[in-house]
C-alpha cells in the first residue's frame, strides 16, 4: 500500500484531459477506500490519525459549502460539534468514515421507516434505475406509487409528486390562495413546513401577532401574510379566525408536531381547526412530511380522525430518495396546471427510481409493520421515562408511534412556548454520551428521534440502557 495512496486529500494530478480527470476521481476513491482500510486494521504503515476522517472532511467541506453542509442541521451547532461524514447505513445501523458503528436514532430524519438499505427497497431502485434513470415523462411507477399513496390515505383524490417536502407545501399553499382567492395562511409556532418565503415565520412569543420572518432575505411584506398561533391554543387560532376568516386561504399544521420535538396535539385541537377552517371558508392543510406513513398508513389523520382538504407528504413516500407529494380534494388540485390556472412543475418530478423506491417502502407496511412499530416505540418510551425518574432529572418524554422526544428540562410541551424551554446543555451532554455509547440522535434538543422496522427490542433495550447511564452521570 502506498504512502501517496493513503493520502486522501491534496492529492495532486496534472492535465485536463477527461482521462486525466477519471483518473483522478479513480485515485481519489480508491485512496479514501484505502485509508479506510488502513485506519481499521490499524496498519503501521497508515498516516497520521490524530484528526478522524470526518474531521477532515469537515474541513474540506467548510470550504465548499456554507457551515460545510448542505442542510443546518447537519452541522451539529447545537451539540458544539463537527458532524460526523457517514460512509455507510444498512438497517438500524450507520457507520461513519471512520469505521465506527452506531444505531442510529435519526433514520435519514424519518424517511428510512423500513431501516436503511431495505434489500427489498434496494433491488427495486437497482432494476429502476437499470431501466434509465429518469425520463421527463410520464412513468409506471408514477401510476403505482400514486395509487398505494391513494389507496392509504383516501383524502387524496388527486396528488401531484415532486421532490422534497419544501416544494410540497410551497404549492399546496399556492392551490388554497387560488381556490380561496384570498392571500392569507395561518400556521403554528414550532411548526416546520419546509423553507419557502412565506412558511419561515413563527412568531416570538406565541402571542396573537402576525408572523415575522425567521431568515434574513424574506421581505416582511410576504410573512405579513402569514399569521402564527400557539400550537394546541385552539382560542387563539379562534380569534385570528374572527379577525382574518374572510382574507384566510388557509391552516397549514404538522397535525402532530415534531419540528418542536414531538408534541401531539390535544384532544379536540384539531377537530377545532376543522370546524374554524370550514365555517370561515378557508381551507384545513395537514402538513404530514414526517407524519405520512410513520404514525399509520393513512398518516396522522387516518390516526386521529380528522380530515384535511390538502395533505403534504415526503419522507417516507420516497424511501430515501426525493420525494414529496400534495394532493386532496379534486375540485382543489383541479387548480393546477395543465387543468387548471396555478403552475406548478418539476423536471425530476415523479422521477422513475425515486417512485420505486417509495412504492416498494410502502409496500413494506402492513399492518403487522405498524403494530411492530407502536410496541418498539411504547417500549423505549417506557424505558426513558423509568431512566428519567430513577435519575431524579427534570423532563418529558412524548410520542406517537414510532417516533419520540426526550425533552429535558421541562415538565410538559404542548406548544413551542414550552419546549423552548428545554435545558440545552443538558440535552449536549445527553447527546455526547449517547454518541459514546454508541448511539446517533438527532443532533438537537428540539427533533424527534425515529424508530424503524429494522430496530429490534434488544436495540431498544440496549438504547434506554444507555439513556439511564448518561442521565444518572453526575
Ligand atoms: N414539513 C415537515 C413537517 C418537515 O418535517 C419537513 C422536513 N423536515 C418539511 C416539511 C420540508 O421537507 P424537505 O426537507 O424535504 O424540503
């Protein structure tokens, strides 16, 4: 094995030939591969280690990109860490460049329900993409997804797909204002619908105001549209409804929160934007990016009874690949072109090997997927709340399913208005010994972490196990 080899970064290759070039990814691959090797078997011959893989990556990344990601979280601010760069992830595991394994807790933020590289899901995107990999046309995988989506949640009369959760409810938004005629959309403080102008606003306080934006480069005049209530404040949504119900297109809501962590919402909470959104005339969106397929194949709503006009999905439907999806009443998505007047498009839109990806993911949730799924979820929550009192620390566990938050610090979060309250060094510290122990969770106090089909009760067992040790560490 050669010292140049083993040298991953700064390798040096002269001309500008494409075949110089090739050659050069070549030398690249196979020197990361190299030194992989080398760092695991511990040869004497490897270079220096000091610094891991991942720190180093970092670097180069930092170079490259702003943060040295291509989404926040990723950076691990909140812990005061650099992330680690992921090699590999294959059912409940995830193993970073360094060659350490973990069970991971974050499962591609929700979307690798079936765990990470399902063989099944696999096979299906290796015969997709055989097959070419995307066409600018109408495919039969299109057809296949939409109609498992649709047998699953029978609100959706009519859907279009796209390709990221974001894109989904930007134009759900844009169909209610043309249905409506009316500019106005009331959301929830904590919520998170994606990154579009008009979304990125949630208020400071929870008090009844109009939204002001979160990201600097949105002008004040599109979130003035955009009003924000408390979450589970039924009254306050009231009252913007008394106020705004004639200008009101819409009430955009993660029908069970979990950007704030997870918070479900109370009883009758959301029966009353029902009957607020249909009395007023606007319409009721029920954003379920991370709920759609994770709480039950119909989704939050299937779940707790109440049905949308709109839903968004993402996440799960794509299987790990891009996907989102917004549909619901057909005389709604009738708006959209080429039917309709609201434009709305997408190159990479129902792309053939992101369809297959999903249509073989739901394929994999039957019904003894989700029964599966409660009692891994049930088990942990019962595990961490046992860890919590014997620790004598302050917190709250809450979840729905499969998915879960700790919150420490706090005794109850209902709203966003609790939960920012959470202690976050505490949950830093939790976070470290976790990742010690062997453990990746999302790398904030306020995401909920996720179970898949691929966790067993050992994993579970062995996860409280390690929640107890750090949250008794003095
Ligand atoms: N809505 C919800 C509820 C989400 O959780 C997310 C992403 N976490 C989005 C929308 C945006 O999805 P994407 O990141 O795919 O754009």
């Amino acid at each position: 094995m050669g010292s140049a080899l083993c040298r991953p970064f700064g390798l040096r290759t002269q001309g500008q030939t494409w075949r110089a070039r090739r050659t050069r990814r070549a030398l690249t691959a196979r020197a990361l591969e190299c030194y992989l090797i080398a760092l695991r078997s511990r040869d004497a011959r490897a270079p220096d280690v000091t610094a891991t893989l991942s720190s180093k990556l970092y670097d180069q990344a930092a170079r490259l990109f702003p943060g040295g990601v291509n989404s926040p979280v990723r950076a691990w601010r909140n812990v005061e860490a650099t992330p680690l760069f992921i090699a590999r992830a294959r059912g409940a595991t995830i193993t970073d460049v360094d060659g350490r394994t973990y069970c991971d807790l974050v499962g591609s933020w929700g979307a690798a329900i079936a765990g990470h590289a399902h063989p099944r899901v696999v096979a299906a995107v290796q015969a997709a993409a055989a097959a070419g990999l995307g066409y600018g046309a109408p495919c039969p995988a299109e057809v296949e997804l939409g109609r498992a989506v649709a047998a699953a949640v029978p609100s959706l009369e009519r859907m279009r797909m796209v390709s990221s959760g974001t894109e989904a409810v930007m134009s759900a938004v844009r169909v209610a204002r043309a249905f409506t005629n009316r500019p106005r959309i009331l959301k929830f403080a904590g919520c998170y619908h994606g990154h579009s102008d008009g979304l990125l606003a949630r208020a400071g306080s929870g008090a009844l105001t109009f939204g002001v934006p979160d990201s600097a480069g949105i002008p004040e005049a599109i979130t003035s549209f955009t009003l924000v209530a408390s979450y589970n404040a039924a009254a306050e949504a009231e009252a913007f409804v008394d106020a705004h119900g004639d200008s009101l297109a819409a009430v955009v809501i993660e029908p069970i929160a979990a950007n704030m962590g997870v918070v479900p919402p109370e009883p009758g909470f959301l029966d009353r934007l029902r009957a607020l959104t249909m009395a007023c005339g606007a319409l009721l969106v029920f954003d379920e990016v991370i709920t759609g397929f994770r709480v039950a194949p119909g989704g939050a709503q299937e779940l707790l009874g109440v049905t949308p006009d709109l839903t968004c999905l993402g996440k799960i439907i794509g299987g790990g690949l891009p996907v989102g999806c917004f549909g619901g009443r057909a005389d709604v998505m009738a708006m959209l072109a080429p039917d309709g007047p609201v434009y709305q498009a997408g190159t990479l839109s129902g792309n053939p090997v992101a369809m297959a990806a999903g249509r073989e993911t739901l394929a994999l949730l039957d019904g003894r997927a989700y029964a599966r799924l409660e009692a891994l979820g049930a088990r942990a929550e019962e595990g961490l709340v046992a860890a919590l009192a014997d620790s004598g620390r302050r917190g709250v566990v809450r979840r729905v399913g499969s998915m879960l938050t700790l919150f420490l610090g706090i005794d109850r979060a209902r709203s966003y208005a609790d939960v920012e309250g959470v202690d976050r060094a505490a949950f830093r510290r939790f976070f470290h010994g976790m990742l010690a122990r062997g453990f990746y969770l999302p790398p904030s106090p306020f995401e909920a972490s996720f179970l898949s089909l691929a966790h067993t009760e050992a994993d579970v067992d062995a996860y409280v196990a390690a929640a107890r040790a750090v949250l008794t560490e003095p």
